[in-house]
C-alpha cells in the first residue's frame, strides 16, 4: 500500500509518543519489526529512527534492544519530571522530540527523496512545507484523532493509521 505513495529512497522518522498513543488509543499496539519489515519490503527503504524517551529501566532496555536488532536507529533522552507551579496540578512528564526529528529529518535531506513521518503534531508543519520546497514528498502517518488538519494540507499524502494496523500491529505479548 505505501509505494504508491513515496518514491525513490524513503527515510521513517517515528515519533513514538504520538505512534504509541495514537494505537493505545485504537486498542491495538506496534511490532517494531514488523514496522521495520514492512517499509524494507515494500519501499527502499534507507533508514527508520525512533524518537523515545528514556525511563532507564529494564523492561525498556529489553525493548531498545529489539529495536536496534529490528534495524531501528534509536534516538533518546531522558524523561523530565516537571513540578508544575500550581501544587494542585502536581508533576507532569516531558520528553518532547520536535526539534531534534525536525533538524534530522533536515540534516538527512540529502539522502532521501521521501520522508515518512509516523505523528500528527502540528509543530511539524513548518518541517514539511520546508521539505516539500526541497522537492521531496511527505507521507504522514497517525490516526485521525491525533492528526491536525496544518499537517494533513501540508503533507503530500495522509493516511490513516488503521491501515498500517494489518501490517504492523504486535499479536503477541
């Protein structure tokens, strides 16, 4: 299904807090090598990095392992807890990715002709009109609830992400 959509060599750049909460939020979750299967099959594929945070615990080191064995370059920084100012809201996590996929995806320009972008943020429609004024096409993938409308008019394709799900979803614990 993907290559209609790309061509020439395609680079995945994979937000995975919107990847995973966008499949969290459709009850289904990924296999990583499946993904990573999937683009070298059906597209000529020249990498794949995955954007995650790091919680330094094992359970996530067994995960970074597989995805390094899946072929998967990954990219991490460590969660921040932020004590917000007002003791009611309490603490939240942050580990946003935005700025280094945006200056990857920009540094690597040269080596591909497709970008794949797996998130709906909308911090990411400077980078695709930047990329599209590059000649290059853009794909983004993210389900529809988690997708803003900058990104969809921007991109060069859209789509759902229910119709990766055959392709990518982990049916084993």
């Amino acid at each position: 299904m993907i290559s209609k959509y790309v061509k020439g060599k395609v680079y995945v750049f994979i937000d995975a807090a919107n990847l995973e909460n966008s499949v969290k939020s459709l009850g289904w979750w990924v296999d990583y090598k499946k993904l990573y299967s999937y683009f070298h099959q059906e597209t000529t594929l020249v990498g794949i990095r995955h954007y995650c945070p790091r919680f330094n615990d094992i359970s996530q080191d067994k995960f970074f392992t597989v995805l390094k064995r899946a072929g998967i370059c990954l990219i991490t920084k460590p969660l921040k807890i932020i004590t917000e100012a007002d003791e009611f809201k309490g603490k939240s996590r942050k580990a946003n990715f935005d700025v280094e996929i945006a200056a990857e995806a920009q540094e690597l320009v040269d080596e591909y002709d497709t970008c794949v972008l797996f998130s709906g943020d909308s911090d990411f429609d400077f980078l695709v009109k930047f990329l599209r004024k590059k000649g290059k096409r853009v794909v983004i993938i993210s389900s529809k609830h988690h997708i803003y409308r900058e990104l969809i008019a921007s991109c060069n394709k859209y789509i759902d992400l229910k119709k990766f799900r055959k392709f990518i979803e982990r049916t084993e614990k």
